[in-house]
C-alpha cells in the first residue's frame, strides 16, 4: 500500500480513523502532529476553529491517517 510508504513527520495534518470516546474524540477529527513519542508513536494536538487545544493525544500510526493538501507526485518504483 502506498500510503504505509508515506512517513508521518512532525507538524503533519492527521485525522483520526477510529473514535476515542475516553479523549472526547470521534472519526474524523483532525490533529496536527506536535511530537515525535516512539517509532510509529506520535504525540497529536486537536485545536478549534479559534486555534484553542482541546485535545493532545499519544496515537499510533494505525489510529491516524496523513491528509494531503495536493496529490503527491508518485515515482514507479512506489507503485505496486
């Protein structure tokens, strides 16, 4: 898969692929990732419309999914 070869570095965009109703969070909500924890463990920042924290949360890269603003310019050798 692609997107496995994609890494997820500090100050990326993420959103949430599963709920986490412990942290008040649902699918979807988007975060930005604001510490690097342990390989695949990130520390991720939920902020409001006026840029208010209302959620930090360590995630693994199996909670989150990177979200592009543009599509990425892929080379044959990362195609299947």
């Amino acid at each position: 898969m692609i997107e496995s070869l994609v890494k997820i570095k500090l100050l990326d965009v993420v959103a949430l692929n599963t709920s986490l109703p412990e942290h008040n969070l649902l699918v979807g909500q988007v975060g930005t990732i604001v510490k690097l924890l342990a390989p695949d463990v990130y520390e991720v920042e939920f902020s409001d419309d006026q840029r208010q924290t209302y959620a930090i949360s360590p995630l693994h890269n199996s909670q989150i999914i990177r979200l592009h603003y543009q599509a990425p310019e892929f080379r044959e050798s990362l195609l299947p």
